[in-house]
C-alpha cells in the first residue's frame, strides 16, 4: 500500500511526458487534478440530470469510484471514473422516467445498475483468467457500433417530447443545440474540450435574459442556491431488484466493456505501457464501482474519454493526478449547494443539451465503424446492422410472459445472435 501511493516526482518542462508512477510537484498536480474535474464535470452531472438522479451522489460516487479503480489496478492505469451515458436509455425505460424533476423509480433502475456492475465484475475475472480474445470475437466492431448507435437513436424522442412543454421551449431547445455547436467549432483548446459545458451556461444566459428580462417564458428561480448549505449529507437511496429492471440494465455492462477496452487501448498508445494485462483488472475495478455507486444512489460509472483526451494534450499521465481529482469530487459530493445550482438550469436548455449528447452518442457508434473499416459489402455486416439500428430506434419490444425486452435491449442481444449465426455462411 505504501509504494501505491509513491510518485517519483519530476520536473515540468516543455514536450515532457509524466508517467503514470511519476508526478509533477504537489502544486501542479493539484492543478492538473482541478483540470481533469473540469473536464468530466459536464457529461457527468448531465448524465443524472437525463435520468432523474441526484447530481451529487454521481459527482461524489465519480471520485468514489475513481478511487476504487485506482486501488484495484494498483495505480498502473491513469483513468477517471464518471457517469456513463450508455445508461439513460435502459434506466428511462426501466424507470418510466419522464424527463423531468426527480425519478419516482430510481430504486428500480439502482437494481439494475447494481446487476450490471455484478456481471461487468464477472466479465473482467474471465478476462483476467483468459484475456480477451473471445469479447472480440462475440463483440466485433460492426456490433459493438451498432449498439452503441442505438443508445443514442432510441433516446431521441426524450428531449424533443418531454422537455419542451412550449414553442418558446422548442426554440431554447434550438439556440442551446447552436450554442453548443459554435463553442465546439469556433474555440479552442480546453474550452473546446467543455463545449457542452460551456454552450450550457451560454444557452442558459440567453434563457435568463429572454426570461427573466422579457417574460418570454419560465423565469429562472435561483432561490434554491441562496437557500441551499455549502455542505451537507447527501440523500442516498437503496436499491430495488426486479427481473425486468435488471435484465434490462445488465447486457449495458457488454457496452462498459468495449468502451473501455477501447479507452485503454488508447492509453497504452499514448503512454507506450502494455496496459493488457491490467484490462481485467480495469473492468473488475470499473464493474466494483458501479456496485458501490448503484446501491448508493448514484449511475453506473465507466473509463472517461474527456479525461484521456486531456492526457493526449497535457502528456501527463501521472495516476497521482486522478486521486487528487476523485478528492475534489469528494468535496463536490458533499455541497447541497453545488447539487441546488445543477437543479436550476431551465428544462429546455438541458432538453437542447441532450439533443446533442445523445445524437453524439450514436454517431460513437458510426465512428466505432470508420475507425475500425468494417465492410458493408458484406452482407452479415450490412444486415446485423440495419436491423440492429431499427428495431432499437423503433422500441421493438419482445414479451416473455410478465417480462418486457425493450429496443435496446432487443437490439443488444439481437445484435450479437445475429453476428453470431450470419457469420457462420461463408456467403457472408
């Protein structure tokens, strides 16, 4: 325990790469640490808010897991721990969420939350004792990209029908979406990287003005943060298990393990480490994480892409970094304050958010395809992903007696049986 949590301390010059066992002075880190919390703050503290959870057990169970993941890979993989998307769409239709205010389910959705993180645990010990040849062969990209697209196409009607109760609505919907996409084509550097972020607090200034200043709509009320402690306990909440919920949430855990294969492949890349013999450990660490977080209260975690592109810029991969970020979160966790000022953002600015968030999500899942040139002149590839595509956009639901597969669950399975049997014509 004690060489875990030893740094050989470097110096910071100019084009040099940090180790992942090597840190910058103490100062430094600590900035680089409020850097990497930044960074995920925007994706998780949406991720909640989209699925009706307290944004403070996410924020506080994001640094939690961090240091959970931490632990069990023994401080070789620099990785950050947020709230993942792959999520929303199963914990929506588990809970019956609304998208709006919080979710009256939640208890439902933590149980299926709770059962993903158990097989994710059991996935990377099979990983661990045989490596990871047989998920690349169950899970190829042209599956892997459909499934993730359809996370993204199956939650579109969310914002566009429940998160805008008016036309004034529908146009905030519309200017947020434009502010975002200016702040990500028009900046640079590390406000580039918070173009969600940012494009919110823009959006939502423009809403206070048009709002508070013109009485075009809904004002913004921001007496819950002047009222709101600086500190306090958090309401936690206890899981409920139920067969739909979780047969429903856990085939997510097959998303977790691609998406962070996918960020640890990049890892290794950048830092030149072989980190293949940590991938097991990573999703056991991934998957412990997700336990802890769902029978909290909190979402499901995973690896965060935001983090390791501020590695790709930064050339510091020091581990040291993302404990001082999982103790930031920490404190953020505990901040009735922080949670009050999330709660004000108006509805219809988080409605144009998600319009993006989630289109991005599915075009992940079209970039899984380009990065990894599947051939769509093969038919097996073309029909697993056609098929897969509409029957999740369109909630194509199977009933098994009491029990309901909704679209992405339908669409996850029938994803991987497709690939499996088209696969074995040698016409494919």
């Amino acid at each position: 325990m004690s060489n875990l949590f030893s740094w050989r301390e470097v110096a910071a010059t100019e084009g040099s790469v940090v180790a992942p066992d090597e840190r910058l002075p103490w100062l430094q880190t600590g900035a680089m640490g409020v850097q990497h919390v930044i960074a995920m703050f925007g994706a998780t503290v949406l991720a909640p808010i989209l699925m009706g959870f307290n944004p403070n057990i996410a924020i506080l169970m994001s640094g939690i897991g961090t240091l959970i993941f931490f632990l069990v890979t023994g401080g070789k993989v620099p990785s950050y721990l947020g709230s993942s998307f792959a999520f929303i769409g199963v914990v929506i239709a588990a809970s019956g969420y609304a998208g709006k205010g919080p979710n009256a389910n939640i208890a439902v959705a933590l149980g299926g939350i709770v059962a993903c993180g158990v097989v994710y645990i059991l996935i990377g010990a099979l990983v661990q004792a045989i490596g990871t040849g047989w998920i690349e062969r169950f899970m190829p990209p042209v599956v892997t990209g459909a499934v993730v697209a359809v996370i993204g196409l199956n939650l579109a009607g969310v914002p566009i029908k429940n998160m805008a109760a008016s036309n004034f609505d529908s146009w905030m919907q519309a200017v947020t979406f434009l502010c975002v996409g200016l702040v990500a084509v028009f900046t640079r550097g590390m406000l580039q990287r918070l173009l969600i972020l940012v494009g919110l607090i823009l959006a939502t200034l423009v809403y206070a003005a048009l709002t508070n200043g013109m009485g075009l709509g809904k004002p913004v009320d921001l007496s819950g943060i002047a009222n709101a402690a600086w500190f306090g306990l958090p309401t936690f909440t206890a899981p409920v298990f139920t067969a739909n919920a979780m047969l429903l949430i856990a085939p997510v855990a097959i998303i977790l393990v691609a998406e962070n294969l996918g960020h640890l492949k990049a890892v290794t890349a950048m830092t030149g480490r072989n980190l293949d013999p940590y991938i097991g450990r990573a999703f056991i660490g991934d998957g412990i994480a997700t336990v802890v977080s769902g029978a909290s209260g909190g979402t499901g975690v995973t690896t965060y892409a935001e983090n390791i592109g501020v590695m790709a810029a930064t050339r510091i991969y020091s581990t040291a970094v993302f404990v001082v970020a999982a103790l930031i979160a920490l404190v953020l966790g505990f901040s009735p304050k922080f949670g009050a000022l999330i709660q004000a953002i108006p509805l219809p600015v988080m409605g144009g958010v998600s319009i993006v968030v989630f289109g991005l999500i599915a075009i992940a899942g079209a970039k899984i395809w380009v990065d990894n040139k599947v051939d769509f002149s093969q038919n097996k590839n073309l029909i697993v992903a056609a098929i897969t595509l509409i029957i999740g956009t369109g909630d194509f639901t199977l009933k098994f007696g009491d029990f309901a597969l909704g679209g992405i669950g339908t669409a996850t399975f029938g994803a991987i049986i497709l690939y499996a049997l088209l696969g074995r014509s040698r016409n494919a």
